[in-house]
C-alpha cells in the first residue's frame, strides 16, 4: 500500500485528490490548517474516525509556513509521495497580502523539499508541485507549452515561479524525483466562491431561485483555458508514476472569455442576454428569459462592472499546450467546457433551490 500526503487537502484540488487516491488504495494523509470555523466541508465525506483502526485518510494540522511542523509530519508518515497543493492561491488577494503568499507559496515549497532532503528521504519520496499557468503572464506565445518564457504579473505569480525554480533545483541538485504540474485553471462544483467561474455559477442559481439581483465582475475580456479539477488531479498523479521525474503542462487547448462563460451560464436559466455600454459602464441585460424569476425579467441589469476586481497587472489570455502530458502520460481531459459548466451550474442550481425553501421555512 502506497502513502500519500497532501498539502492543501481542504482545497477543491485536494479533495479530488484524496478521494482519486483513496480509490486507488493508498493510505492518504493530509495537512490541514487550524481555523476558527470547520474548514473540511470539501472531505467530510472521506473522513474517517480516528478511533478506528486501520484508518486510510488521515489528517494533521499544519501549515507551510511552519518547517518544524513539516519535518515532524514527513517524518512520521514517510511518504511515497507528496503532492504539493497548499497555497494562498487567490492572484487579486495576492497584490493585497504579497509577503504572505510568497512565504506559503514560494518558501511553503522549499521547506517540503528540504524536508525530505533534511530526513534522507529523497531516493523514497516523490514530490508533486503545484505550479500554475500564472507563470505565464504577459502573453510572450500561444499556444503556451513547457518551453514557453514565463513571465508572472502578479506577487502569486511570482511567488510561484520560485515554487516552480525550486522544485527544478532540488531534482538537479539531489537527484530527487520533484515534478511540476503546470496547471492551467481548473474548476468544479468544489471551486471557491471567489474564483470567477464559481462566482458566475453561483450568482446565476442565485437568480434563477430570486435571491439575487447583480452579479459585479472585473475584466470581461480575459482569456482563460478552463478545465475540470478532476480530470486535472489525475494528471498530478500520473506525474509521479512516470519514469521521470519532469514538468508538465496540463491545459485543454481551448481558451474562452470571461464574457462568454457568463453568456452560457446565463442560457442555462434561460436567459439570454445582451451586452451595452463600454468599460467600467459596460452592462449585462437580459434580452430574453423563458422562465418564472422575477431577478431575471426581460430588461433587468444583471451584470454590472465593479472596478475593485481589476487586477494591477492582469494575464490576458491563456491557452495550453498539453502535447507533452498526452504523448508521455497517456493524459486527456474528459470534460469539456459546456460539460464543466452544465456540473456547476446543475450543482449551483440545486444548491441554491435549498437556500430558497429554507429562507421560505424561516418566514
Ligand atoms: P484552493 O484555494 O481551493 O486550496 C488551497 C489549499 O491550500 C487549501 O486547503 C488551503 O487551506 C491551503 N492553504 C492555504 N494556505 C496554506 C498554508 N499557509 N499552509 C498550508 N495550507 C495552506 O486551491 P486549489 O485546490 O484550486 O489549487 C491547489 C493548488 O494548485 C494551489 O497551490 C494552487 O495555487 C494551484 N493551482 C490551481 C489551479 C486551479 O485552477 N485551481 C491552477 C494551477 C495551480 P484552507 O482550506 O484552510 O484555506
Ligand atoms: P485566475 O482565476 O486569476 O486565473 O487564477 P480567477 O477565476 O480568479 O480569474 C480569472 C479571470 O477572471 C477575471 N475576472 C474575475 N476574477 C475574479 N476572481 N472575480 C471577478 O469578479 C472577476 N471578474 C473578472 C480575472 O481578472 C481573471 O482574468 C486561478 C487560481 O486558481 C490560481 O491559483 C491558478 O494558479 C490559476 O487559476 C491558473
């Protein structure tokens, strides 16, 4: 039986992970911040008792920005691989707190590695790291690969990009088996509600079920390659599993603009709509509905642009080249776009059918 420990376990991709490698037989440990509030919503599902015995999914507390905590707990597990997926991995909160996220996200990776170089486990344990198409940045080609320049725009970014050098130096340096994944986006019903797809999916259910008037955006015209967090996770595995240790883009090869992804979230309510105005006056209207909200009559304004979701810097436009992950790993994605959006938005709509009959329960 293989073991597994996941940093970041709490988060959409951690929970996919761990059930993914549950399924596949691995005991699975993972590492879990203390909060004030629960914050396993996402794996409360794959908990196990800890009075049991034999338990396969087991959880720590812990944080990235504690090397004594990371030693104590490599130490104790020994895994055969970590995957590296804890991170402040929000890029407009990044400008507002850089020095934190560069010590999770940048530092947090180097005192993993140096762990398992620190606790002589570099010929046992595989390390996954996290890295993102963020690197990217500001547009130097498309479709962007493995060899493309990187050129991060934001304190994420750029943190990252340390994450990713890092994970480069520790497998040259020591000979150890460190990957990255450079993940383009990824979502899911399991997304944050502050991402902007799950943002979208959500406002529309919201509307749909009359408790919601306005969905506020930033940049509309930002291109993005979205895939499904579950095809992705399989992807990260699949890294470690390969007979070496090297770095792949994981994308889907199809870009869409925030606009769009809004226009077919909306049509899955019903609505179609319509577009006036220009920049920070720019306004989304419905211009048809064959449906029963009264949010979403035809006229009514439903998207506004809210400048405090511009970023500094933005990245324009992304599109992936997963040449790489399909010849060597044997990767694809299953889902499409309209098949991710078609998941989040049947999620999102039932949720939000829930909200609607307790809100009536309360009157
Ligand atoms: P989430 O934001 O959903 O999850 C992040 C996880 O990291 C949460 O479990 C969070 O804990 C944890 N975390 C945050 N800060 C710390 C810290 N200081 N110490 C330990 N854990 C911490 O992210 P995703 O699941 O979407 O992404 C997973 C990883 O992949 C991240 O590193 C992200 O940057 C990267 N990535 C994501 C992509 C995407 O499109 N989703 C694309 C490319 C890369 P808590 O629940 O307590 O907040
Ligand atoms: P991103 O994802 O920055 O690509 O990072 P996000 O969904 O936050 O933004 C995507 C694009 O949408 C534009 N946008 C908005 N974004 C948010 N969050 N809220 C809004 O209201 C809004 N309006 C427009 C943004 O400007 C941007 O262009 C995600 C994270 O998961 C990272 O951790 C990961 O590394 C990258 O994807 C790949």
């Amino acid at each position: 039986m293989k073991t597994a420990l996941i940093t970041g376990i709490t988060g959409q991709d951690g929970a996919y992970l761990a059930e993914f490698l549950l399924a596949k037989g691995y005991k699975v440990h993972g590492l879990k911040r203390r909060s004030s509030l629960f914050n396993t919503q996402r794996i409360d599902h794959i908990y196990e008792d800890p009075h049991i015995e034999n338990q396969n999914f087991i959880l720590h507390y812990g944080d990235l920005t504690d090397a004594t905590n990371l030693i104590r707990i490599i130490q104790q597990v020994q895994p055969d691989e970590i995957y590296n997926l804890g991170a402040m991995s929000h890029v407009r909160v990044s400008f507002d707190i850089p020095e934190y996220t560069a010590n999770t996200d940048a530092l947090g990776s180097l005192r993993l590695l140096e762990a398992v170089r620190l606790l002589n486990l570099t010929h046992k344990t595989k390390v996954y790291q996290a890295s993102t198409s963020e690197l990217y940045g500001l547009v130097q080609e498309v479709p962007q690969s493995e060899k493309t320049p990187f050129y991060p725009r934001s304190p994420y970014g750029v943190a990252k990009l340390y994450g990713y050098w890092i994970t480069v130096n520790y497998r040259e340096a020591y000979n150890m088996f460190a990957c990255n994944g450079i993940l383009f986006n990824h979502e899911s019903p399991l997304r944050g509600e502050t991402f902007v797809t799950r943002k979208i999916t959500r406002a529309v259910s919201q509307m749909a079920h009359n408790l919601e008037s306005c969905l506020y955006l930033g940049n509309l015209d930002a291109q993005r390659d979205w895939g499904h967090a579950k095809d992705y996770v399989e992807a990260m595995w699949l890294m470690l599993q390969h007979d070496e240790p090297t770095d792949f883009v994981i994308a889907t090869g199809v870009t869409t603009r925030i606009r769009t992804f809004v226009e077919k979230c909306f049509q899955k309510v019903g609505v179609t709509l319509t577009w006036k105005g220009s920049g920070v006056d720019e306004i989304g209207i419905v211009s048809q509905y064959n449906g029963t909200s009264p949010k979403l009559q035809e006229g009514s304004v439903v998207v506004r642009i809210d400048p405090e979701y511009f970023r500094p810097t933005e990245v324009d436009l992304l599109i992936g080249d997963a040449t790489k992950a399909r010849t060597l790993l044997g990767w694809k994605p299953k889902y499409d776009l309209d098949a991710l959006i078609d998941e989040m938005m049947a999620a999102d709509l039932e949720l939000m059918r829930k909200q609607a009959q307790m809100n009536q329960l309360d009157k």
